[in-house]
C-alpha cells in the first residue's frame, strides 16, 4: 500500500475521506486558509478557529 491508499482507508475507518476538490472561500476552513496564506508568518489559535466557525474571521486582523 502506498501513503495515500494508507491516508484514505485510515479516513474511511474514521467516517471521513480525503476532498479532492479545491476549499470553498466561504467555508470555516476555506477562511482559515485564506487567512493563513495572507499572514505567513502567524500562527492560527483557537480564537482564530472560532471566529472562522463564526464567520468573522477577516483577512486585516
């Protein structure tokens, strides 16, 4: 087995799977993203994580 056969079958027991399709921007994930690439050299924190889940992260702070 290789690394991704590995990744995937260890998703599948966890009742997850790999997303091959690119991160909507709208989702809490997706402004995570965005908010990381727009501030290289910070590093995200819990409080960063619930105001994406929110939906008030915004790339400035």
């Amino acid at each position: 087995m290789d690394n991704d056969t590995d990744l995937r079958f260890a998703l599948q027991v966890a009742g997850a799977e790999l997303a091959d399709t690119p991160l909507v921007p709208d989702s809490p994930l997706g402004r995570l993203r965005l908010f990381a690439d727009a501030h290289p050299g910070m590093d995200l924190t819990a409080g960063h994580v619930r105001q994406a889940l929110d939906g008030t992260l915004e790339l400035g702070r």
